[in-house]
C-alpha cells in the first residue's frame, strides 16, 4: 500500500477545493483520492500530515495579522496527536477564526485559519472532504513552494508518524517567516 501511495504522490496535483464546491467534483480531484488512500492504510498519518500543514502555514496569518490567535488550536492538535488530549477537547477549535483583512493579504491569512479550521473538522468527523479543504487552502496561504515542501517534506515526515521540526517546517519558506517559525516552536518546545 505505501508503494501505491507514494506513486499517487508523483501524480499529485492540488487543486482549488473549498466547501462551496459540489462534494462529487472535489471528491474527484486528485488530492481528494490522494489523501482517501492515505486515510484508507492509515488514519494517523493523515492527521500528522493535517497538523504539519498546519504548522507550515500560521505565519501568513501572523506576519499579516500580528497575532499568534491561530497557535491555540495547532497546541490542541500537537496534544491530541501526543495522546495527552482526547479529541473531544478539540471541539472548542471547530470554529473558523475569520480574517480580519480586506486588502491584498485576505487570501493568505484566511487560507492559513480555514486550514487550521477544516483540519481540526477532519479529526474530528474523521472526514476526508475536510482533509482536502484544508490542505487546498493551506495551498493559498503564501507560505512559498507549498507543493514542493508538501510533497518532499510533509508526507515523508507524517509517514513516520513525526512532527516536522523547525527547519523541517521552513524549508522552501519565505525568509521573512524565520522569526514566526522560530518563535513558535520556542513555544512548541516550552510545552512538550
């Protein structure tokens, strides 16, 4: 099964996905079939990979935002993976923060919180559909090179069942991010 996923890996194409879509189209969409098969041999990477997204993208939302409103729910998710938090504490995050921009940054920092959100929904109802909303809007979060580090970083790490570290986790990013990577795996770091 893991030579048929990693083959699916080099046909992988992510496409816009989003809950306003007709559930039969994006259950279409290569990434869609790509994460039912990773789902399918193994439900726990596919929430690594979830977490690791989400771990990538919190910087477009605080770099544009100057807060660290989205690390809350990332914690719950890194606890629950570590087994010291019971999924039904992650129903406290299973609502999106909204993005307070209306310029240029609106795409960015709402692809990084409707990532977080539709991870967390995916946990929770053990649902693909939200899977592949999230990993689609952690696409247009502007993280930079978000397929490339999806694809040579994320899943080979969530594959084992690891968190990414920091520079696993900013590698490919843009460098203007350093200090949020840094500083949020500080306080990674500080809880563990």
């Amino acid at each position: 099964m893991t030579t048929e996923i990693y083959s699916a890996l080099e046909k992988l194409e992510i496409w816009d996905a989003d809950d306003n879509m007709d559930i039969d189209y994006v259950k279409s969409l290569p990434l869609f079939q790509f994460l039912d098969k990773i789902h399918s041999f193994d439900r726990e990477i596919l929430d690594f990979i979830l977490y690791n997204t989400c771990q990538r993208v919190i910087p477009s939302w605080e770099f544009n935002c100057k807060d660290e409103e989205l690390r809350p729910a990332l914690f719950a998710m890194r606890q629950y993976l570590q087994k010291s938090l019971k999924k039904d504490n992650l129903e406290k995050y299973n609502s999106e923060i909204k993005s307070p921009k209306f310029d240029c940054t609106y795409t960015d920092t709402s692809g990084a919180s409707r990532t977080l959100f539709h991870s967390v929904k995916s946990i929770l109802h053990d649902s693909i559909l939200f899977a592949t909303y999230a990993i689609s809007n952690a696409d247009i979060a502007n993280t930079n090179n978000f397929y490339k580090w999806f694809t040579e970083i994320a899943i080979p790490v969530s594959f084992d069942k690891k968190f990414c570290n920091c520079d696993q986790t900013k590698k490919y990013a843009y460098n203007e991010y350093d200090r949020l990577y840094d500083s949020l795996f500080i306080q990674l770091d500080s809880q563990t």
